[in-house]
C-alpha cells in the first residue's frame, strides 16, 4: 500500500445495523403515548387506535419470541403456542371478572354475570384465587408451562419429533378450543370473558390504562428480550442449537437432550402465557377463538417472515406481517389468508432467512 492509498472504510456490520433498528423501534414505541397526548389537531398526534394496536402487536412480538426459542434455537416446531398464549389470556381474564363484583349486568357480588345467566349457585373451585393480581399472574405463568411439560415430556421422552409432534401440539390446541367452547366449563363459553371494568385500582376504557398497559406489555418486551438473548448466548444457548442441527450426536455426547428440550419449550410456553395475560386488559376480551390452530400457524409464519434463530428476526416478523394484516384487512379481509400463504410460500422459497437475512446480505455488500 503506497503512502498516498487511504485504507478501506470498515463495512458496515448486519448485527450492528439490527441492533439500530431495534433500538429506535423500541424508542419509537415508547413515545406512541406520549404523542398521543398532544392536541388532535397537532402534525405530531398519534391516535387511540394506534397505540391500541401497536399494544397489541407488542404482545404479538412476545409470542414470536417464545416461538423462536423453541423453533429457531431448539428446532422445535409447535403449532401449539396459540394455547398457551389463550391459556394466560383466560387467567387475567378471569381475574378481570372476579374485579367486576356487584357492578355488573345482575350484580352478583361474587358471580360472573354468565354464570348468574347459567344458573350457578357458588364460585367453581377453578376460579378459586383469582381475585388475586399475583395469583393470576402466577397462573398465567404456570398453567401454560405446565400444559407443556406434560405434553413435553410425553412427545420427548418417546423421541416424537419434526411434523408429528407438530400435530400433537396442534391437536392439543384444537381440543381446548372445543372445550372451551363449552358453557359445562365455567370459563364463559363461546362469548367468553369482557365488559372488564378496572385492573389495579384503574378504570378500563381510560387514556390513563392505555397507556399503563402499553408501558406495561413493552417493559415485558424488554425483558423477554433479554432474557431469550441471555440464554441463546449461554452454553446452554449452545446445546440447544446442537439439538436442533444434530440430536443424536448430541444425545451420544452425553447430554440428557430430553431434558434440555423439555425446559426450553416449558418456558417459551410460560412466555406465551405472558403475552396471552397481557393482550386480555388491552383488548378488552378473551375468548375461545384464541385457541384456534390458525392463530399458532399465523404465529409460525411471522417467524419465519422475520428469520428463525435470531430473535430479532421474530419481533420484526411479529410487527411486520400484523401490519401487513390490519392495513390489508381494512378493505380486504377475504384476502388476508391468501397473502399470508403466498408470503410464506414466498420467504421459504426466496428468503429461507427472513428478513433478518435480507437486511444482513443488504448491509455486508
């Protein structure tokens, strides 16, 4: 190199360039409710429905992590998160309405108005607790998780794998759908769980819960984040993705991968949950229709959009295919199916990386 040569720039870096805009997507949502507050007539306002939306699409954003965990890292396939998702959905649902007390429509103090309307006499043991906020977190934790232990170890243990534990878990999810499904449940039947009143001592329906909800649901964001990110960096982290390329020579290493995949896919399930118990307050209801397969495929695919085993790739797959989704269903809505098949379609045949992949290729040239 002559004295005159200037050395090359250093190339921009994907990881870098990803962590950017996960940085400034994370700060821009923090500030959707402060703009909220200005003026309506103001360049700058972001409307109610906005930040409604994007509440919910942040709880979205949980549930792909969580699905990325167990996919990406584990190469464990379900078609299942959709359940676990609606489980902790029920368990806030079901503390909302223990909070509902005399001030609703036949103003039983201790009785959900449908089980007034079925003729219940006294509060089923299940319900039992739940006017409790720490217990209905605690179930909305631990009744997910432990779905998925048992159906876990069952599948793991006996070596069920690829598209066949994926029907398991499908399966599972459709049977809880028609139970639910049921009014003999005590969980509301087909209407399920609405007309919420207050949570922690703040009215529902105000500016005020909107954004205490919205605050809440990023923060839980953040910290699924780094949580998902703490534990793909750790040897465990390393194990699990050995597991998913190479089980059998990891199995013939000594590790018990039974075990590690039980305990990936239990808490990636225990993080649906939490998704699930903080969409319930921000939209209002809860119903079976959460249960339903469709729901976990569409999950998958937002995944797969963002790019699998990168984390990032789940949150940007989550925000982008539900924005896709609301503006295509605006005008639409018979065509949403179709689009979201051929989007799949197209990102297994042209980006198997996603998006992710894309935006790395884009900032490596």
């Amino acid at each position: 190199m002559s004295a005159t040569t200037m050395p090359a720039p250093p190339r921009l870096q994907g990881p870098l360039v990803l962590r950017g805009l996960l940085l400034a997507g994370l700060a821009l949502l923090a500030l959707l409710p402060v703009l909220n507050q200005l003026p309506p007539d103001s360049a700058l306002h972001v409307s109610d429905f906005i930040v409604s939306v994007s509440g919910k699409w942040i709880c979205y954003a949980i549930l792909a992590l969580a699905i990325d965990l167990a996919w990406g890292y584990a190469g464990i396939l379900s078609l299942g998160h959709g359940a676990f998702f609606a489980l902790g959905g029920y368990a806030m649902g079901m503390h909302l309405m223990r909070l509902i007390g005399p001030r609703g429509v036949y103003g039983h103090p201790v009785l959900p108005d449908f089980m007034v309307f079925l003729g219940y006499t006294e509060l089923p043991w299940t319900w039992w607790g739940f006017s409790s906020f720490p217990f209905a977190m605690l179930m909305a934790l631990a009744v997910p998780g432990l779905l998925a232990g048992v159906v876990g170890w069952l599948a793991f243990r006996s070596r069920i794998t690829g598209v066949y534990l994926s029907i398991i878990t499908q399966a599972m999810t459709y049977a809880l759908m028609l139970a639910f499904f049921r009014n003999d449940m005590g969980f509301g039947g087909n209407n399920g769980f609405t007309d919420f009143k207050e949570l922690l001592g703040v009215p529902l329906n105000t500016g005020a819960a909107r954004s205490m909800l919205f605050y809440a649901a990023l923060a839980s964001l953040g910290v699924a984040l780094l949580l998902c990110r703490h534990l793909t960096r750790s040897k465990l982290g390393r194990v699990l993705v050995a597991v998913r390329d190479a089980e059998s020579r990891v199995r013939f290493l000594g590790y018990d991968t039974t075990h590690v995949k039980l305990s990936v896919f239990v808490l990636s399930a225990m993080l649906a949950g939490l998704a699930g118990a903080l969409y319930t307050p921000l939209v209002g209801i809860i119903n079976p229709g959460e249960f339903s397969p469709g729901n976990s495929i569409e999950a998958v695919v937002w995944v797969a959009v963002g790019g699998r085993g990168t984390l990032v790739g789940a949150l940007l797959g989550a925000f982008s295919v539900n924005a896709l989704k609301t503006w295509l269903t605006s005008f639409a809505p018979d065509l949403w199916l179709f689009a979201l098949g051929a989007l799949f379609v197209a990102v297994t045949l042209f980006l198997p990386r996603g998006l992710v992949g894309l935006m790395q290729r884009g900032a490596g040239r």
